[in-house]
C-alpha cells in the first residue's frame, strides 16, 4: 500500500511487530519480508499491513492493534519522531526494551523511523501530500465521470493505485551515478599523476641547465685566453725572423713584401 514502512526505534534497532493472534505489539529483528512489521498512516492512524489492524492504546499504559472500523482505535500525533495519542496527555511511544509502553521520555527511545532512517512523521506527510495531489488531479484533469468514479473508491483501493504509480527501482540511476563518479575519480588521478610527471621533468631540466652554464662560459673565457696569449706582441716578437748577419746597434727595417734590410750599411774601414 502507499506510504508501507517499517517502524524501527532509533535506540535499540529493533522494529515494531503485530502479533496475528493476539493483537500484541512487540520490538522484533527488522525484517522487511514480514507483512507484520509493515505499517502505513491510515489518516491519523497506523494500520498493520499483516493485521489489517490499527495501532491502538488499551487501558492506561498497553498497546495492541485493533480493527481501523471499531471505536476503540487511536489516532496518533506525529512530531520530530515521536509518537503520541491524539488528543491525550498518556506521553509518548516509548521502546521498552522488548515491550512499547507509554512514557513522558523523549529520548532516542521515543524517537521511530523507517528502514532508512527517516522519521515516521515524513512518512505520514508524504502520505498526505499523494493522497492531496491525488484527489487534486482527478477533480481538475478528469471528466466528471471518471472523477466521480475515482472519489467512489474506498481508500485502501485508492492508495493501492498510488502505490502502484509510486513504487519505481531507483537501482539503475544510482548504478549510473556511481559508474560516473568512479571514472571521472580515475581520469582525475591519472591527469594528476601527469602533470607532477612533467613538473618534475621541467624541474630536473631547468636544474641541468643551471648547471651547466657556468661550465660553458669557463670554457668560453679560457679559449678567449688562450686566443689572447696567441695573437700578443711578445709572441708576435718571438716568431718574427732576425737577421743572420744584424749586430748590435744596427737599424733594420722590414719592407711590405717581407724583405728585412740594414737602415745604415756598415762601410769598411779602408773605404773610409
């Protein structure tokens, strides 16, 4: 039916369960296969899917469930979790240990959710709202005799039809979200792993360089010495060729086409 949802104690974790044969309410495993543990808000009530019961008070502080039809069935005020009998100040529905009693504590013990940990009170206004949207479309976008036809539906007939449109498998969408997160995860890395590769290179490149420029600008300064020592005058002294014959004293003179000659020719004494 719509809106069906285990009644699980934010405490101890164990879920509301109706008895088949004597309309007692107690705190069992979860187990989402049993119709038992089963409830869906009927209005203001909770009917047992299994019991096709309601949840109702028995004397001042018991709980059992009752035919939703009879007069002795309670309705239930749904606030931040907690349970409580409309119209009463009995407290609220408090787990026990492995019993559901009535008390004024409003702890993790007082506090009911489904299977996901929702709130119960969610549940009960998601209820109203498809059941509000429900007579809302048929009034508005049906012929009048289609709306009449739908509004003559009892009410389980009615949420079973809405059940029947609301129960859809979010499976493949959150398999598809998943997939696409684990690869853009994967692409993310595998760029990251990338970029620190080349960064590194880049680094190790740039140290080389920085390494080796003072090297190659010694060796630039010591050949540009070493030209230097070459090419100066003392040098270009001691490769000059001296005369054979050139005394001391002698004026020599070396001509453009490389001939060397005496300035002054020394005249022998008898031409003197």
């Amino acid at each position: 039916d719509t809106g069906a949802f285990l009644m699980k104690n934010a405490k101890v974790k164990l879920c509301l369960q109706a008895s088949p044969m004597s309309g007692n309410v107690l705190l069992e495993d979860c187990n989402p296969e049993s119709d038992f543990q089963e409830w869906s808000w009927q209005g203001d009530s909770l009917m047992n899917h299994g019991t096709k019961s309601c949840l109702s008070v028995v004397g001042a502080n018991m709980l059992q469930t009752r035919l939703c039809s009879s007069m002795g069935y309670t309705s239930w005020d749904c606030s931040d979790s907690l349970l409580s009998p409309l119209g009463s100040s009995q407290g609220y529905l408090v787990a026990s240990r492995k019993r559901i009693v009535l008390s004024n504590v409003r702890g993790l013990k007082a506090q009911w959710q489904d299977a996901e940990d929702r709130s119960v009170c969610e549940e009960k206004a998601e209820q109203d709202m498809y059941f509000f949207a429900a007579l809302t479309s048929t009034q508005v976008y049906e012929h009048a005799t289609g709306a009449q036809q739908v509004l003559a539906m009892d009410r389980e007939e009615l949420e079973e039809l809405l059940w029947f449109f609301r129960r859809e498998d979010p499976s493949p969408w959150n398999y598809s979200i998943l997939a696409l997160s684990s690869m853009a995860m994967i692409l993310g890395l595998v760029l990251l792993t990338i970029n620190v590769s080349r960064n590194r290179k880049r680094k190790l490149l740039t140290y080389q360089v920085a390494q080796m420029a003072p090297q190659a600008e010694l060796e630039a300064k010591q050949a540009l010495m070493a030209m230097q020592q070459e090419n100066s005058p003392a040098e270009l002294k001691k490769q000059e060729p001296v005369p054979q014959d050139q005394r001391s004293g002698d004026v020599v003179v070396q001509w453009k086409d490389g001939t060397v000659t005496s300035l002054y020719t020394e005249m022998p004494e008898d031409a003197i």
